[in-house]
C-alpha cells in the first residue's frame, strides 16, 4: 500500500524521501531524515519507530547496509516490515520482510533507494530510481519526479490517498516537510508536487527567518510593515 524513495544528494548533502499510499496520512508514520545522517523509511505494515532506530545507528557510526542488518535481526514482527535507509557516504540499504503485502520490490542505485508494496506491478521501485537519476534541477524537483515517476510506472494497485515529501539540510529541523493527508478525488502526489513549486523559491528565505529574523527578508504580504 506504499512506495517511496529515500535519497542523498551528491552536490549539498541534503538528505529527502518522497512517499505516497492508500492510506491516510502515510508520510507522518513512514518518512524519517536526520541532516548529517541519513534517510530511512518505515512501511508495509508500518512501525514509525524502525525509521528513528535506523537514524540513531548511522549517527552512531553505522553504514546504511550494517545498521539494516542490527534491525532486521533483533527487532519484532520484522517479517512484516519493508524498511530503505540511505546514509552519510550515500550507501543504501533495503528490506522487504516475508510477510511483506502484494507484490512488492525494491531497487538501489548511487544515494538512493526505492521500494514498494501492494504494487500494480514489481517495475516501480525501479522507475522511481531512474526518474530520480535523470531528473534535473534542485533536489526536491528530483524527490517529486521519481514520486510522480513510479505513479506513472503504476503506483500502487489501488488508488493513492496520501503522499508526502521530506527533505533535511543542515539545521535540525526539516527544511521541507510538505503533505497531502487525505485526498478523495484529486491526486495527492500532484497536490505535493503543487506544493513544493509554491514553497521551493521561499524555502531560503524561511531558514533565513529561523537563524536570524532581524537579517531575514520580510514575507511581502499584507500588514508586514518592515
């Protein structure tokens, strides 16, 4: 019931997921990024802790490959669970447990991984990581391509409900965290991909804001008189 990307990007560091599923509000229990450190993503039937887990093993030293390994064999109910982590170097790491739902497949390549379940069909993952690749521009555009990508490669077998787009840099709180919850008509991948055209160009100046807001430039809109 979901599919998602997990990435680093070669040129800033940043770290950023996209993720979209039938389910509501599929990105507040799957997508996890911690800037200097990583990206992981926790989904299938979904444990939100797995993806912190995963986060505190890099930031202890861990490459993604071997921190998948310490929480694929001691935490419970993995057979249940579909984990990607991206770490610092740009190694990936992806498992899919025997209990994972539909049909299901993962892909990796250079400072990304992709995976999904209940698919329309295995070829997914795949599509997301080469949309990723080839797409230009910042970042976040290449987040919403790969996203938009493995929905135009199937998605999943159902109708998605929710997406989400996460991005960290270097502050300690995401730059980015942009989310359609819920969605009965409209596609919420297109509603994300919306928002992040408006937020991008703004997005500067809003960490501007959050280190020095006497510096920071004004928000232009009515009533601000600085």
């Amino acid at each position: 019931m979901t599919f998602s990307l997990v990435a680093r990007c070669a040129e800033t560091g940043r770290f950023g997921m996209v993720v979209s599923s039938s389910s509501p509000a599929v990105a507040a229990r799957c997508a996890h990024a911690r800037a200097g450190v990583g990206a992981a993503a926790s989904q299938n039937v979904t444990d939100p802790t797995l993806g912190p887990r995963l986060l505190d093993l890099m930031a202890g030293g861990l490459g993604a490959p071997e921190a998948m390994a310490r929480v694929v064999a001691t935490a419970p109910h993995i057979a249940w669970r579909q984990l990607l982590a991206v770490d610092a170097a740009g190694r990936t790491a992806v498992h899919s447990g025997a209990k994972t739902l539909g049909i299901h497949a993962t892909a990796e390549g250079e400072g990304a991984a992709a995976a999904g379940n209940l698919l329309a069909g295995p070829g997914v993952p795949a599509a997301m990581l080469a949309a990723f690749g080839a797409a230009q521009g910042d970042f976040g555009d290449r987040l919403i391509a790969a996203l938009e990508a493995g929905l135009a490669a199937g998605g999943e077998a159902g109708p998605v409900r929710s997406a989400g787009l996460l991005i960290v840099d270097r502050e300690s709180w995401p730059v980015a965290e942009l989310r359609c919850d819920w969605s009965d008509d409209a596609c919420p991948i297109a509603a994300v991909a919306r928002a992040w055209q408006v937020y991008a160009p703004q997005m500067p100046a809003y960490v501007a804001r959050a280190r020095d807001p006497d510096a920071a430039p004004s928000f232009g809109v009515p009533g601000d008189r600085r």
